[in-house]
C-alpha cells in the first residue's frame, strides 16, 4: 500500500513544468505523460519431452476356424443361410462362438439330449420289459380267457422273440385260447406321434409311431416295379408282413432314371387308408421302401395270433368283457439301454429315441421334456432358448442353441457316465459325434482330440440353406480345421 501512494506522489510532482521569462513572459503549462512500471517477464516455461515412439504389435492372425467362418459367409453358395458354431475346451470354457447364442433347428443332433439324460436317469443296464399275462391259467392244454401282450415300450421287440413265445407255449401243451389275443400299451399315454411332426414324415418307417407296445419298430416293407417310361404308373409287388385292415391306394408314379426314392407314404394314426404317393426310379425291377403301421397295438396282436395258429394254437374272437389279466406267462427283456443308445447314434432312429425319451417321463413322472432340463440346471445347464417337440429332433418345432448342445457334450462327457456316452457316439480320425440332417438343415455335435492332445466340445449348425454341397465341404473343412486345434 505504501508503495502506491510514493509512485502516485511522484507521477503528480512531474504533471507541470513552469516555464519563466522576462517581458511578456508566458507561462506553459505541459501535461506530463505518466510513467507506467515495464511488466515483469513471465517465467521461462520448460520444454515436455515427446513421448517415446513405441511400434504396435502386430495383431495376432485370425484363428483358421474364425477365416472358414468369415469365408462361408461370404459364400454365394451360403447367402441366406443361418451358422452356428461352438467349441468349448477341456476346462468347460466356451473358446469360440459364431452366433453360438442364437437357437437352431437341431434335427438329430438333439438325440443327445435324450441319449445322455437317459444314461444318468435310467442307467446304461436299464432294459424294457414285455409280458405276456393270460387272464385265465393254462388248464388241460385251454387258457379260458384272453392272451394278453403287455407293453413296456420296447422299441427292439421282433417278431423272433414273439416267434420263441409261442414255441414255449407249444412245450406247455397250450392247444387253445378260447378268446382273444389283447394289447396293453398303456404304459405310454397320449398319441403315437408328436403334434410338430410332418404329415409327410408320419406315415413313413423313420416316422413310425410310438406306442406302449411296439413291434419290428412298427414297420413294414413295400417294393414296387417301376413302369416302362417316365410318368407312367409303378405297379405295387407286395407288403413284407400282413398288416390288417389297411385300404391301400397306390399312386406311385415312375421317375427318371437318377431320381431315387421319391414314394411319400402318407397314413396316420389308427387309419385305414393309406396312400402311396411319388415316384420310383425308372428302370428298376423291385425297388423298396419302409412305412409305418396305424396301429402298433392291432399290428402286434394280429401277428402273434397268426403265429400261435401256424403252430396248431386255435385261438377264439369271441369278444368277452374285459378282464384283468392276472397270470404271468412269460417276459422278454430289451437289450440293455447302453446298446439301444449305440443303436441310436449309429442309426440315428427315431423310433427308438422317441421310446426311450417317453420313458424317462414314466420313470420320474414328468413330461420327459421338464425331466431333460430338470436333470441339467443344477449342473448350470439352463437349456436357454430351448424347444423341445419329440426326444429325437424329427419335429421342425425343435429349437437349440448351439453353446448349449456344446455344454450338454461337455457335462456329459465329464458325468457319471461319461466314458459309456463317449463311447457310444460314432467314431473316426479323433472325432467322436451324432449328426442331424433333413431338407435345409445340417448339424454335427461331440468331441475332438486336436493335434495338441487337448479334448474339445463342439456344435455346429447350418440351417436354411439350399446348397447341401457347400455345407458339407464346409463341414469337412471345420472338422479338419478343429483337429489341428
């Protein structure tokens, strides 16, 4: 403050100069400028040294698996269609996904889910049960009553076994039945196919229904002669087994020569009618294909009462009221369930999935659907996005996420029955797997040992394309691309 005040006193002494002179002496008085202090210079700011320049890693190659993926959707061949992918390594840790979150449609592939739980909740001893009761006992070579074949939705009983029945009846000395040969199925409920499948896979053999009673996998054989020029009608040669009280009604044309089996059987439950439609190659003298029976339960009992009569057996059709059929005669055990599941994988057949999935709801008395995802979500298996129609994937209705049928692979392959699953999955050059395959869907799901020694899980999943060539050059491409992991 007090400085202030000396340099005002100082400027206010310098504002005037007095000028003095003799005669006509003036006065002037000049107005001084005032003088301002020179600022003080700002300190010297230091320089910042630049930073050190440092190269940029170059960033690591795509993975093979991730340039085949980019390279498929690239591919014109491809436009359109959906791929999913997952691998999961051996620590259960997902390491690759391509639209692994989105849920496909399975196709056989999501026999897994059905052949795995089956494992654990059944055990791989587990073996279906047929009886034959008679509601009478075996009197004086007579059973007055009712033979009656119980079901225990076996889905390997053959005409042989029943063939062996009637034989050691023979031994017996059973003469005759005074009633009639009855079918208890009632171990399965509800219909004998899944609402979601096809009406064109329905009355077909890989779409043979499910019934407590089962047999020949409810199948028959039919063989037609193709006609002399295409378009011309294909003449039907005959059935391999009677099945009663069917109406046939032939449409089958001839194909040209390459076409293949283009006959559509086309039945349905408990039905009379059934048609044959499509066409069969030109050229072929016997060309045969598989349908399904409408009603497994008349197909069994009508078989094994033409047995029983082949061996001098008189059996009677007075239709008695129903009684329970309280005597034992004889069993007949399935193989165990471990060699139905080789079966399944390596044949990939439906109705012998469908029979063991139903089983599994009869077992824990739940849908079999709720018993799959029961038996997973303590393991952390939620099954997101999951819709489960049938037990053996033939129901388009069928949904899937890829990460999920990787998982249930990993879960699976290190459970209780790991070693047993494992094993029964088709086998060759380090992979071990189940397809699915129908008209615009491809999948692969199981396991692969890479060059490195370490196991991996995997999904792949293709649907919607129209090219079948270009999915499995892609298919082969990812399995190689996988075993060099």
């Amino acid at each position: 403050m007090l400085k202030n005040i000396v340099i005002l006193l100082l400027a206010s002494a310098l504002t005037t100069v007095l000028l003095i002179r003799s005669g006509n002496e003036q006065i002037h008085v000049v107005e001084a400028v005032p003088v301002v202090p020179a600022p003080t210079p700002p300190a010297p700011v230091p320089a910042v040294p630049e930073p050190a320049r440092v190269t940029p890693e170059p960033a690591p190659a795509p993975h093979p698996i991730t340039l085949l993926l980019r390279d498929a959707r690239a591919n014109n061949a491809l436009a359109g269609a959906a791929i999913g992918f997952c691998l999961i390594n051996s620590k259960g840790e997902a390491v690759m996904e391509e639209n692994a979150q989105t849920a496909f449609i399975p196709a056989s592939s999501l026999k897994t889910l059905t052949t795995a739980t089956a494992l654990e909740i059944l055990g791989p001893d587990f073996r279906f049960t047929t009886t034959l009761k008679s509601t009478a006992p075996i009197a004086t070579g007579v059973i007055r009553g009712d033979l009656v074949i119980t079901g225990g939705g076996d889905p390997m009983l053959a005409m042989a076994y029943l063939k062996a029945w009637v034989d050691e009846l023979k031994k017996r000395g059973l003469r005759m039945i005074t009633g009639r040969v009855r079918g208890d199925a009632g171990i399965f409920s509800g219909s004998l196919y899944s609402d979601f499948w096809n009406w064109g896979d329905i009355g077909n053999g890989y779409g043979s229904g499910v019934s407590g009673l089962n047999l020949n996998h409810n199948r028959y054989t039919l063989a037609f002669r193709a006609g002399e020029t295409i378009g011309s009608p294909a003449t039907l040669l005959g059935i391999s087994v009677d099945v009663p009280d069917v109406d046939w009604r032939n449409e089958v044309t001839t194909g040209s020569k390459d076409s293949g089996d283009g006959v559509v059987i086309h039945g349905g439950e408990k039905t009379n009618a059934i048609h044959l439609r499509g066409t069969v190659p030109l050229g072929v003298a016997k060309f045969q294909v598989t349908g399904a029976v409408t009603d497994p339960v008349l197909f069994a009992t009508h078989l094994f009462s033409q047995m029983l009569a082949t061996q001098g057996i008189q059996v009677g059709n007075s239709k008695t009221a129903v009684a329970e059929a309280k005597h034992e005669l004889l069993k007949h055990d399935s193989p165990p369930l471990l060699d139905i599941i080789k079966s399944i994988h390596a044949t990939s057949d439906n109705h012998e999935t469908e029979c063991v999935f139903r089983m599994l709801g009869v077992k824990v008395g739940k849908r079999p659907d709720v018993v799959i995802r029961e038996h997973w979500k303590p393991r952390g298996l939620d099954f997101i996005g999951l819709r489960m129609e049938d037990g053996c994937g033939l129901a388009r209705a069928d949904f899937i996420r890829p990460l999920d049928l990787a998982r249930l692979q990993f879960l699976a392959g290190t459970g209780p029955q790991g070693a047993a699953y494992k094993n029964s999955l088709l086998f060759k050059d380090g992979l071990k797997w189940k397809g699915g395959a129908m008209s615009g869907v491809r999948t692969f799901t199981g396991y692969v040992t890479g060059k490195s020694g370490e196991e991996f899980c995997f999904a792949f999943m293709v649907n919607h394309y129209t090219d079948g060539k270009a999915v499995s050059e892609l298919s082969q491409r990812l399995m190689d691309a996988m075993k060099a992991l």
